[in-house]
C-alpha cells in the first residue's frame, strides 16, 4: 500500500470529525460537554477492547492511560470548553494551530528536521481556516482561548507521542486502549462536575453512537494507522479538513450561506494541506518498528 494511499486514509478521519459539531448541536443535549466526551469514547473503547481481547503489559499500560488523556480526556475536555467560551471560528482558528506544535515537537521528541515548506502549510493552514470560520464580530474569550490552546498542545503531544510509542500490535489495539483509557478518566470528571444526563431520545442515541463508533473508533484506528506509517507533520496538517468539513456540512444541510472570503479560505485550507505532503515526498521514509510490521495487515 503506497504513501498516497496511507495519506488519504488517514485524511478520513479528520474528515470525518468535520461532522462532529453538526451532529452536536442537532442531535445531543446540550450543556453536558464531559458526560457527552465520557460517552464518546467509553463505550467505544469497552467495544473495540471486548472485540481485540488483549491489554496492555509493562510499560504500555502507563503509555495507554498518557496518551489516552492526551488524545482523549484533556483533549476533548479542553476543546468542549473553548468551544462553550468562544464562537467556532474562533475556536477553529485557535486549534489550527497544533501542526506548527507537531513541527516544533517533531523536532524535539523524534530529532525530524524542520521544513520550510511544512512551517509555510501550517501558516497557510491556520490563515485559512481563519478565512473560513472567523466572522468579523467574533469576540475573544481569555479562558476560552487558554483552552484552545492548552487543547492543540495537548493532541500535539498525543500525535508525536503516538508515532514514538509503536507497540507490537495492530492500530486497532492501540486505538482500543486509548479510547478505554481516555473515557474512563473522564468518568469522574463527568460525575463531579455536571449534572445527571436526561433520558436520552432516540436522536441522542443516534447521535452517540455516530460519534462514538465513527467518529471516535474509526477515525481514530485510521488515525493511528496513518500515524504508524507518515511523519506526524504529515499527518496533523490533514486536521486542517475538520472545519472545511464543518463549513460545507453547514452549508449542505443547514442552509447556511458561504462568502467569497470563505470559498478562499476553502482554496487556501486545500493548499496548506497539499505543501504539507508537498514536504515530505523529498524527505526518507521514517523508520517503522519490524514488530509493528509484522502485526500490520499486508497490501
């Protein structure tokens, strides 16, 4: 299976998450941002977990529950508070910033150089979804932006660590641990902070189990697998698709109008996302674990 292949199976999933906030504000109760992240990735993880039947040993059983609450718990928790404190585009823009925090960290935890081209498609990316989300009365929210970003460096730290802690087992393992791991941290988190979620209507079943079996255990097991295989520079500017997503959805199904401005910031998100493979096409292949290998399917 060739890189282009990896790379646009792995687009899948930030796609995918270009849904999530349709299916939020139409199908869920709103005022519950933890009940409904704990619903999202609990029951998903028990699932996948039940289905693989193998846990952790040693060392990974700390490095599931790390990154569990790096991609999962902290994560999500954060990204529902920016998004209650702040309008979405603000949020949206906040967040666009995580691939120029994988870059930088990139270079730290794993020692990959630093591209030019990939430092100008983080910009580009971030000036794009800004063009596509941001309207001009959007107001700023200090709290709400100490999330966003406390949430990018937290799916930053997740998205390198990811690619530097391969186990020796397939990308639906890892994903069943992870999601395990994330949604029962956030059980207390839920319990104690907010208020008993109401019986739910058969909308929010829909919408649960959209979000937690699509958006969560899918995407995330392309997620990973795309992580197992692309530098993780190559991978997180594909995050960059989550808003153009959201925007065409609202569009789509919502009624809602697109500017001028918007259709640009469409061109320039797309853009971003191409110099960023753009980037790494020259560069050699990053090594990958032969046990890893070995438990990946064969092309």
């Amino acid at each position: 299976m060739g890189r282009r292949t990896d790379i646009m199976l792995t687009a899948v999933a930030p796609a995918v998450w270009g849904s999530t906030y349709i299916v939020t504000t139409e199908l869920l109760p709103q005022g519950y941002p933890l009940t409904v992240a704990m619903l999202r990735a609990l029951p998903a993880g028990l699932l996948l977990l039940a289905l693989v039947r193998r846990l952790p040993k040693g060392i990974w059983w700390v490095r599931a529950f790390l990154l569990g609450a790096l991609n999962f718990s902290f994560f999500w928790a954060m990204l529902f508070v920016s998004a209650y404190r702040l309008p979405g585009g603000v949020a949206a823009t906040v967040g666009a910033i995580q691939p120029l925090i994988v870059i930088l960290l990139s270079r730290i935890i794993l020692g990959s150089p630093v591209r030019a081209l990939s430092v100008l498609a983080g910009v580009a990316g971030i000036g794009g979804v800004a063009l596509l989300v941001l309207t001009p009365h959007a107001k700023l929210d200090f709290v709400g932006v100490v999330a966003g970003l406390a949430g990018a460096l937290s799916m930053a730290f997740g998205t390198v660590l990811t690619r530097r802690w391969q186990p020796p087992v397939t990308p639906l393992v890892y994903t069943a641990w992870q999601l395990a791991a994330g949604g029962i941290m956030l059980v207390p988190a839920a319990l104690l902070l907010e208020p008993a979620l109401p019986a739910p209507t058969a909308a929010n079943l829909v919408g649960f189990a959209y979000l937690g079996l699509v958006g969560g255990a899918l995407t995330y097991i392309l997620w990973f697998r795309g992580l197992s295989r692309l530098e993780p520079s190559a991978v997180s500017p594909l995050g960059f698709l989550s808003p153009l997503v959201a925007v065409l959805l609202g569009w789509g199904l919502l009624g809602q109008t697109l500017a001028l401005l918007q259709i640009l910031g469409m061109a320039i998100v797309l853009g971003g996302v191409w110099l960023s493979q753009r980037a790494q096409m020259a560069a050699p292949a990053m090594p990958r674990s032969p046990r890893l290998d070995a438990c990946l399917p064969k092309p």
